[in-house]
C-alpha cells in the first residue's frame, strides 16, 4: 500500500505526542531512526490482526514468561500459496531499534510461517495466514517495545507487512485513573491519565522512568511523561498536562458486513459482482458514528463473520463498500479527502481516497473489507471540513493503557516494567 501523500497533515486520529509523535514512516525498511515505528502494508496485504488470546480485539501485549500467547492472522490478495518469514526486532521506547537478537531473544529471531490455506469458494481469491507465539521456535528473554515484520523467505528486505507488540515484566502494580479538566478551546472535557506505583527493586532513580499513555490501539500517537511528580514518595506518580491530554474524538462510525441484507446503514447488495458490493447509506459529516455502536477498541472482528455457516478465516468475502461522506451545505472543499479504519489500520492509502459526485453533493469512494465489524473515520486536508468531522458526539469509551519503561543501564535499552488499561465511560 502507498501513503497517502496526505498523511502528515491530518491529525485526527494521531495527535501530537507530549514528548514525541511517532508517525509510521514509509521509507527504508530497515531504516534505525526514532519515529520510523513501522513500514507500509505491501498492496497485497489485508485483514491484518494481531492481539493476546482469542478475543480479537484485545492489545497484543504479552507478559514475560506467563499469560496468553498473541495470535497473528492476515490475508494474502492472491492466488499463490508460499510460506513466510517472521522477524522479531527489539526497540526502546521511541520505537528506535536497538540490540542485538541474543540480547533480547531467548531461542531464535526468525521462523517461518507454514500454517496458511487458500479461499475457499470466494469472489476474490486470497491465502490466509496464522501465527501464534511464543512457541518451540520463537520466545523472549527480555521486556520491552518489538516490531515484528512479514516477509519472503530469505529476503528480508522485501517485506510484507510490519505490526508492533509489547513485552512487559509486570513486576510493578499501577494505581491508575482518568482525570476529566476542561481544557481551553476544547467543546468536551478531556482525558488526562494518572498513574501512581511504587519502584520497588528497580531503582532508587525517579528519572530512570518514563510512562507513556496510549489511548485504544493507536501505538503511533502514544504520548509520554518523562519527569515524575515527587509528591507521593517514595511512590511516584506520572501523569500528562493537561493540554497534552487526550482530546476527545468523535465516536467512529460502524459497519458490519458479515450479514449482507438491505436494512439499517446498508441500502443496496449486490452478491452476483464480484467482489461483492454493499452500498451504505450516505454518512454527514457534521454528525459522526452512533452512540449504540460497539467499541472495538480500533480493531476489527473478523472471526464469527460468517456464523456457523463455515470458517471466516478462508471462507468470508472481500465486499466492496461504498461509502458516501455528506459535507456542510453539500458543497465540495479545497483538498483532499479520505476514509481510514479497521480494514487499513488506520493508515491513509491511495486507494481509500474519495471523489467528489456533482449530482448528488457528497464525496465517494469505494473500499475493500473482509466481512465481519469494521469502524472508520473521515479525514480531510481541508481545515474548515476537518473541524466538522470533529465536531460529532464525542467517542466516550475509550481504552488507555499505561506503559511504564525503565531505563536500564545494564541492558542499555528501555525496560517495560509495567502495563494496564482503564476503559474510560
């Protein structure tokens, strides 16, 4: 997939970190440089999910040596079935890769991926992928922020796809809770993170540590602490200003393309296209998603697509969604437009761009999802359309989860010490 040339003046979906922004970069692929958190998906590449356990859309976080292994699952748009390779980078907390693998690998830092089938009776063809670690292969030996990357056996510049997974100690319990201030310039309160937790056997240091807070499963807009309040010692306590807090977003909108009937947001199905094509009713920009509509925490769900009728990992479809954005006054903007989601990892691609239809007065575009629940945002260039597609009913559950690094001399690289989520309401 390309970047959409776009993608570094929209900020609703990643805003500005309190120490730094980490933007997903498309360049070198094996470039060592902060910011550059992961490479662009290759076109072929879709449904891209990797969580902890059996619910899909729960963090992939893994905790040291205990708890629940992380499923990888993705889709090849293609005919040809092959094995691949899977390998493991460590990085501090900026998302610089640091280390050498036996450093931070306990077995080995590559595997190959040989549990993969083809579609079965699908529109479009695609090969489906499944990865579970740790395993005989593959474990770690010391915490902290990974990257993971895809690619073909014995080239591991020609990469595929790159996801990034946490690996934490847990070795601190975290007092936490969400603070609301209003904040100037703001329409709703915000979401200010405070944590509390005792060092313990770490270190006699409060500036050895650094929390960052990271709200849903945005891993590129995580926004940091770096200098603890001294108030609660020998506790200490870490929390963002509040002009760094969150800004609240305006809830997303939603669609659930696993049953393919006329009814509610879905106005037209066509079954004898191929891919299949959903026609949904027209979304205004000034209104945003529904406040009924499930939180999926930034994730798909994909694997009760197709019920009990078969498997949605070979046996859902590719639909064909076309989704229409309604603009103030049904007027068209300087600038682009643009839809991103679940089914893009909420990157800005070439493909999900938008055109604009005279006769009826709102932008349009046609995007690529496998059946099952997706949400996706609009976002614009335009300023003006911007603040209209912000000014919806804000999103008020949201997950933020505390991550508590330790700069360990020793290691020379960034600890992740500690991990937990509140879900605010």
């Amino acid at each position: 997939m390309r970047t959409w040339l776009f993608l570094a003046t929209v900020t609703v979906l990643l805003p500005a970190c309190a120490v730094s922004e980490e933007v997903r970069s498309g360049s070198d692929p094996t470039a060592n440089e902060p910011g550059s958190l992961i490479t662009q998906d290759a076109a072929t590449v879709a449904s891209v999910q990797l969580h902890s356990g059996s619910g899909e859309n729960a963090l992939p976080i893994l905790h040291l040596g205990q708890g629940m292994p992380l499923r990888l699952a993705f889709d090849v748009l293609s005919r040809s079935t092959r094995p691949l390779t899977i390998t493991f980078y460590h990085t501090d907390r900026t998302w610089k890769r640091d280390l050498m693998p036996a450093e931070y690998m306990a077995r080995f830092q590559r595997d190959d991926i040989l549990d993969y089938r083809p579609s079965r009776a699908t529109r479009v063809d695609y090969v489906h992928y499944e990865y579970t670690f740790p395993n005989n292969s593959i474990d770690f030996r010391l915490s902290g922020n990974y990257i993971l990357r895809v690619h073909e056996q014995g080239r591991e510049e020609a990469v595929l796809l790159e996801r990034p997974f946490f690996v934490s100690e847990q070795a601190a319990p975290l007092d936490m809770r969400l603070d609301n201030p209003m904040v100037a310039g703001r329409q709703f309160a915000s979401l200010q993170p405070v944590v509390r937790f005792s060092p313990q056997e770490l270190s006699a240091n409060a500036f050895d540590y650094a929390v960052c807070f990271m709200r849903d499963a945005h891993y590129d807009a995580m926004r940091c602490a770096e200098r603890p309040s001294l108030e609660v010692s020998p506790d200490l306590m870490f929390f963002l200003e509040p002009r760094q807090s969150f800004t609240p977003q305006t809830i997303p909108f939603y669609i659930n393309t696993a049953d393919l009937r006329p009814g509610g947001r879905i106005e037209r199905v066509n079954r004898q296209s191929s891919p299949w094509r959903v026609w949904l009713e027209p979304d205004v920009a000034e209104l945003g998603g529904s406040s009924v509509d499930p939180f999926l925490n930034g994730q798909a769900r994909i694997q009760g697509a197709v019920g009990v009728r078969g498997e949605a990992n070979h046996e859902a479809e590719y639909v064909s969604v076309r989704l229409r954005l309604v603009p103030p006054g049904n007027r068209p903007v300087p600038g682009a437009v643009g839809v991103v989601g679940t089914f893009s990892d909420w990157q800005l691609i070439e493909a999900n761009t938008l055109s604009w239809n005279a006769q009826d007065g709102w932008y349009e575009g046609d995007v690529l999802m496998k059946q099952g629940e997706h949400a996706y945002r609009y976002v614009s260039t335009n300023a003006g359309l911007q603040r209209s597609l912000e000014t919806g009913m804000p999103q008020l559950q949201s997950l933020i989860t505390t991550l508590v690094y330790y700069a360990d001399i020793r290691t020379q690289s960034d600890r992740l010490v500690a991990v937990q989520g509140v879900i605010s309401r």
